[in-house]
C-alpha cells in the first residue's frame, strides 16, 4: 500500500477522509472476492497498486467541472467507484451480472457514495448523453465501441485503460468514421499500459 499512498497523497491530493473512503473500498472488494471473481486473484495482495490507483490515474484527464461519467463493465467498480470517491462528478455504472451489482450497491451504500448502478446489458442502456465513457478490462476497442453506440454523440470522450494489445485493437479504428484517438497516454502504474482517449466528433 505504501507506494500507491504516497502517489496518491502527492498527486491526487487526497484528504484523510478520502484516504478512509478507498481503505473502506478496499476491504469490501478483498472481502466480496472470496465470493465473486471481481479481480484476478493473482492480484489479490497487490489491490492499491494494480487495481486503486490504476484506477486513480484517469483523474488527470477529467474536467475540473462536474461532468456525467458513463463506466461500462463495473463489476469491481473499477474505475467507476474509484473516481466517485476521488472526484465530485457524477457516476453511472453499468454492470449486467446481478451478483456484481449487489457489491457495487453495497459499496456506495457504505461509503455513501453518489453513484448509481445500472443492472442491464450496455446494449440496451439508454441513452444518458455522458461526457464521458470509462472501462477497464472490458472488452476490445472495436466490440467495445459497437456495444456503446447508443451512447455515442457528438462531444463523448472516451478514457480506457487498456494493456499491452492496445495496437492491435486500434488496427480498424477508422472504420468508425466519426471516432478517432484523440491520445494515448502512458499508463502510471504498467509499463505495457496506456489511457486510451477516443473523441466522437460528429455522429450527425
């Protein structure tokens, strides 16, 4: 824990209360992994750095403003938890299994978080007109994009922590006309990693 704190503490500027509020997010998600597989267990020890702060770092590139965030594929409300504890925008989180779902409501209910959970299949999540999609470990780019369409519109930014094939992924890219990769930022916490940042520009 003790790496991920100090670059929390100097970068994110996380209060003492802050700080008690993802301790308490931690302990949930280590206690609801002995009966979901919300994260692999290989990284069951290593939960600050692989899954808290991996999360964290998409908080450089938010808007200072509040602003709507759409996190497709929450399960272990990552990012989407993550940032409702660090930021004060708005949190949508969108998870099909109901087991997951119940780990998401019950970690906003104890740490009294403004996030809501969507208990559906993103395909058929209505349009919430987002400023912004997240997801981590999700799915490929192209599937990904295909199972957002809905939500797609013109301003939508997308911030995707994605791993290593991260260019084999973007290969067809532009067979979606009216998305493109706006920047590829290098990942804090792997060195195969990256942030993702699509922009929709038009879908008139």
């Amino acid at each position: 824990m003790s790496d991920a704190l100090s670059v929390l503490k100097d970068n994110y500027n996380v209060s003492h209360e802050t700080l008690s509020e993802l301790s308490s997010f931690h302990d949930l998600l280590f206690k609801w992994q002995k009966r979901l597989n919300l994260i692999s267990p290989k990284t069951i020890n290593e939960i600050w750095d692989r899954h808290i702060l991996d999360s964290a770092q998409l908080c450089r590139f938010l808007p200072k403003n509040p602003c709507c965030i759409l996190d497709v594929g929450s399960g272990a409300g990552l990012p989407g938890l993550v940032l409702s504890i660090l930021t004060n925008h708005e949190i949508h989180l969108v998870e099909s299994d109901q087991k997951k779902c119940a780990f998401l409501r019950t970690a906003i209910s104890r740490i009294n978080l403004n996030a809501s959970v969507h208990e559906t299949r993103l395909e058929e999540m209505p349009s919430l007109k987002a400023d912004i999609i997240t997801a981590r470990a999700f799915a490929p780019l192209p599937r990904l994009l295909a199972l957002t369409q809905k939500q797609h519109h013109p301003k939508l930014r997308f911030l995707l922590l994605k791993g290593r094939d991260v260019s084999s992924e973007l290969i067809n890219i532009d067979s979606w006309q009216k998305i493109r990769v706006a920047n590829q930022h290098a990942s804090i916490t792997s060195e195969d990693g990256c942030i993702l940042e699509l922009q929709c520009d038009d879908v008139s």
